[in-house]
C-alpha cells in the first residue's frame, strides 16, 4: 500500500469488547471485518485484553492500556479484572472496567471520521458508540448483534422491570444517534421497527454475518488431523452429533440433555460439546448425575483447528432458546455450512438462521422447546446416517454459502453502508 493511499484513508475507530486472540465469535467476525476494510479506512480499534475465558495472561496485567497492531489494525487494549463466566458479579466489575476504560481510550486516538460499535456488552457497546461518535464528532454506526433488553427477558437473566425499561431506554437512545443501524437477520429489522412503533425508526440495514469459506471447509473423511481430533478426544468410530461454541443461557442446552438422556443405551452415538461457557459445569454435573457415558465435553479449539473440529462433526446443532426471534443469530450456523455438515435446528420459525436451513434443505429444524420432535430429528438422523441424504444436506448448504454468506460479499456491503453516512 502506497504512503499516499495510507494518508488517503478515512479513520475507522471500533469498539470492539474482545478482539483476537480471544475465542468471542464476534471478535474473530470483527477482525476479518477490519482485515477487509483496511483498503478503505485507517482503523482503529479500543478492546479488552485478552480474556474471554476469564483470565488475563500475566504479560497484561502490569498497566491499563497496551497499544499493539496486528496485521495493519492498531489496538488499544485496556486491562480488565479477572472473571468468573458463573458469578455475576465479578463478570459486571469486568465489564464496567471495559466500558470506563473505553471511554478514557477515545482520548488516546486522534480525529475520527466513523465511529463503529458492536452491541457487546449489552447496552454499554451501544453507548461507547454515542461516546466516540460525540467526542471524536464522527459518523456513527452501530452494529447489533444481539438486541437487549429483549435477549435478556427471553432467558429471564432479570426480570427486574426497572432494570429492563432503562435498558430499553438507553439502547433506544443509542440507535437514534447512530447515523446507521446495521443488524445482522431479518428478523431483526422487524425487532427495530417494532421498538419505534414503527415511527422514526432509525436509518438502517441488514448484512448478514459470515465465517471466511476459504478458511473453513468441507475435508475427507480420512483427514489425517480430523482423525487425530476423533482419537484425541475419544470419538473414533462413532456417529458424532456436535455442538459447537458458547454454552450460554441463549440455547436451552439444559433442557436438550433431557432428550440426549433418552439415547444414552447408544454406544454407536457420541454427543460432543466443544466450547465453554455459563453453564458448562450444569452440563457436566447432569451428565455424571445421569451416567451418560455417550456426551463428552471438549474445550475451545484455536482458531486454526476449528476446522478440523467441525469436520469431526457429523451432524451438528443449531439452536435457540424461545424468545430469541428477532433478537439475535447463532452465529454458529455459518460455521457449520461452511464444514458441509447437516444441521439439526432448534429454532423458531421466520428466524435468520431457520430461513437459511428451510431455504437450502440442509438440515431438519423444529420449534425450540419442542422435544418430542427434537428427539424425533436425532432419531432421523441415526436412521438415515448411512444413506446419501446427509451428504446432499452438507453440499446444499456449502453451496448456498459459497453464493451468499462469503466474507467478501458482507464486507463490501459494510464498505458502501459505512461510506454512504
């Protein structure tokens, strides 16, 4: 890139929560977003040390902030405490260490022309962007990834009405200042228009989101590192129905051992978490209190071993809890059509990802909550594992990918989005 296409670029600052290397699914989307902008804008981006998991490596806790950039993209990293994913507290002193420290970070970066956020964490993202776009007088663009105070009443994380109005009040506050509203399903832009009564709802778009299909994709079977992870992990030789990412309060995981149990006799059967999250120990006591000897627990795999974990699969879940359409997208979903792999869904009906598996076929999806069917889809699958259905399933859904959902596609669309304010 020339010294004059460089000076050339407008400046880009992102808040971003958590930025690579941490495992945060929207941290490695916001990186790619960022990687692609580059040619257009000069970006830079405010985040948290790394520590999705909850700890903070000893090389980060000396001072408050650490410039750094990787592959052309400065970071500010502010440190944060340490956290527990299973006491509230502790996560709510890290967050607000996050968001007061974001704020002291504005100050350490020049003039801005746009200003980028996230709604992560809830509320506060939002309101970072109104924070930058006033101090740096920039365009604002705020990008939601999951709406709350709706997330949080569908899980009843809270159920304090005082608590959940001034949520509502604040991010409602949020997207009338952004220049532009960008979310990431249909369904979404349904949950924005409902929120204003359908007045003065706020300029907006919808792009979805994306996994980079030249680094995750379908492999042999006989892959010698997709055997290496079966061996590592104890899943030669069985039918492996995968999940795969958070295990949050967002996907009724809790209630789905429910139906596992009922195929704990199937020695041919594994069913394989990969990931961590609030109720990983929940899931792990119910599976010892229950001997299921077929569920094995598995931790988060590097980003670049995510390939080969998700081509271990050979089928691979999709869910959400009720209540969750129009709030968010399991981003998760990308991840799996990418692989190839047929998904079983748990998912309501007009959702983003439930229209992507009913659009191209390339799984069997139910209505959250409804486990008679749930148990029903397992049951289909296990039957029609040896038959050609499940490889035409993974190639419907590798297709509608490659044409769709490519990191290219939903980049440009953000460069014209971002441009156009």
């Amino acid at each position: 890139m020339s010294k004059k296409l460089k000076n050339d670029r407008r400046k880009l600052l992102v808040y971003a929560h958590y930025y690579i290397p941490d495992v945060a699914s929207t941290g490695q989307i916001l990186k790619e977003l960022a990687e692609g902008l580059l040619h257009e804008f000069d970006i830079t981006i405010i985040c948290v040390v790394p520590s999705y998991t909850g700890k903070v490596n000893d090389q980060y806790k000396t001072k408050m902030f650490y410039k750094e950039e990787i592959n052309g993209v400065k970071i500010i990293r502010i440190r944060v405490p340490e956290f527990s994913k299973a006491n509230k507290i502790s996560r709510v002193k890290n967050i607000l260490a996050y968001f007061i420290g974001a704020m002291l970070a504005t100050f350490k970066v020049g003039k801005m022309d746009y200003v980028y956020s996230i709604s992560q964490p809830p509320i506060l993202g939002g309101l970072l962007g109104v924070w930058g776009k006033w101090m740096k007088q920039a365009k604002y663009i705020y990008n939601i990834q999951d709406f709350n105070p709706e997330q949080t009443m569908a899980v009843g994380y809270s159920k304090n009405k005082l608590i959940l109005k001034a949520m509502m009040w604040f991010d409602k506050f949020s997207c009338k200042q952004a220049d532009k509203v960008i979310v990431v399903g249909r369904d979404m832009v349904e949950t924005l228009k409902d929120r204003f009564k359908g007045k003065k709802v706020p300029n907006h778009t919808f792009i979805n989101n994306w996994i980079d299909e030249k680094e995750i994709y379908p492999l042999p079977v006989k892959h010698e590192k997709v055997i290496a992870f079966k061996k590592k992990y104890g899943l030669q030789d069985k039918f492996i129905i995968m999940y795969s990412g958070n295990l949050g309060l967002y996907y009724d995981l809790e209630n789905l051992m429910n139906v596992i149990e009922k195929f704990k006799a199937r020695e041919d059967v594994v069913f394989a978490f990969v990931g961590e999250g609030t109720i990983r120990e929940n899931l792990v006591q119910y599976k010892e209190k229950h001997n299921l000897q077929n569920v094995t627990f598995i931790p988060y795999q590097d980003k670049a071993d995510l390939i080969y974990s998700l081509n271990a699969g050979d089928v691979h879940w999709c869910l959400n809890a009720k209540g969750i359409k129009g709030v968010s997208v399991p981003s998760k979903l990308y991840g799996i059509i990418a692989a190839g792999k047929p998904i079983i869904g748990a998912l309501e009906k007009g959702t983003e990802a439930r229209l992507i598996v009913e659009e191209t076929s390339c799984g069997y999806v139910t209505e959250p909550g409804n486990y008679n069917e749930i148990e029903n889809l397992l049951e289909r699958f296990l039957n029609e594992k040896d038959t050609i259905l499940p490889t035409e399933m993974s190639e419907r859904g590798r297709t509608y990918l490659v044409k769709n959902l490519t990191k290219d596609v939903s980049i440009k669309r953000y460069i014209e989005e971002i441009k156009s304010c």
